[in-house]
C-alpha cells in the first residue's frame, strides 16, 4: 500500500515542474524564478495536492522517502532517483532555454546550475520547517536567483 501511494506521488511529482518550466525560451527566466518561489515557499507542485502552512508537514514527501527508506530498499531509491532526473532535467532545461535567449551565461553549466537550484530549494524545507518566516525563504530564493550567472557584455 505505502509503494502504491509512493508510486503515485512520484508520477505526480515528476509532472509539476516539466509543465512548469516549460516554454519557448523567451519568458525561461522568469519560469525559473517564478518555480524557485513558489517551491520555497512549499506551495505544492502538482494542482491535486493543496498548500499548506505548516512547513514540517508540506517538506516533500519524496525527498522524505528518499531519506528515510532510500538507503534501505531500492525500489523507493529508484523511484526517487527516477524523479530526481526528471526534475533535474526539467530545470536544467529550463536554464538551457535562458542560456538561449541571452539571459544566462551560455558557457555555464545548466546541469550545475539546476542542482544549485534544487538544494536551495531542498534546504529551504528545512529551513522553513524550523519556523523561519517567509520573508527569510523569499529572501532565501531571492538571493539564489540572483546568483544565477548573467552574460557577460563587452
């Protein structure tokens, strides 16, 4: 029963952020940084599940799996890898499309700068589950964003 629901969860999961980052590459770095607030802020990915205020409670739940019963059985480590990849690559492609429009240093690595991108937003769970305020996670995404590497104009 715990599988099936894992199961569920991870399908779900995998299809939020590929639908929410993607576009023609004018607009990706707006997606970008639309998708890095919303997830700190723990609004949920995908539409069936509804927001909530208490962090500790919205912390993903893959993520959670993953930690918790990853190392131990690997069909929950493959579903978490699997739904890792797909999110990864969905942000990474996201950033490829703004490397593309001028908006993101095109000698930057898009596969680095998506697992940046997704710690932040991992850590900011925890972050947020110890009671720090959404102004701190906004500032948190902010400063993330801000970080990401502009072209550089001679």
């Amino acid at each position: 029963m715990l599988m099936q629901a894992m199961t569920g969860y991870f399908t779900r999961l995998e299809q939020g952020p590929p639908k929410a980052l993607a576009g023609p590459d004018e607009g990706a770095l707006e997606r970008l940084h639309a998708y890095l607030l919303r997830a700190v802020h723990g609004v949920p990915l995908t539409p069936d599940v509804p927001p909530t205020d208490d962090r500790a409670a919205a912390a993903c739940f893959a993520a959670k799996m993953a930690l918790e019963l990853g190392t131990s059985d690997p069909e929950v480590r493959r579903l978490a890898n699997d739904c890792f990849s797909v999110v990864r690559t969905a942000v990474a492609d996201c950033v490829r499309a703004a490397q593309r429009n001028g908006d993101i240093d095109p000698d930057a690595d898009p596969d680095d700068l998506a697992y940046l991108l997704l710690t932040v937003i991992r850590g900011s769970d925890v972050v947020g589950a110890y009671g720090h305020s959404p102004d701190r996670l906004t500032s948190i995404a902010e400063s993330a964003f801000a970080l990401l590497p502009r072209p550089r104009h001679h």
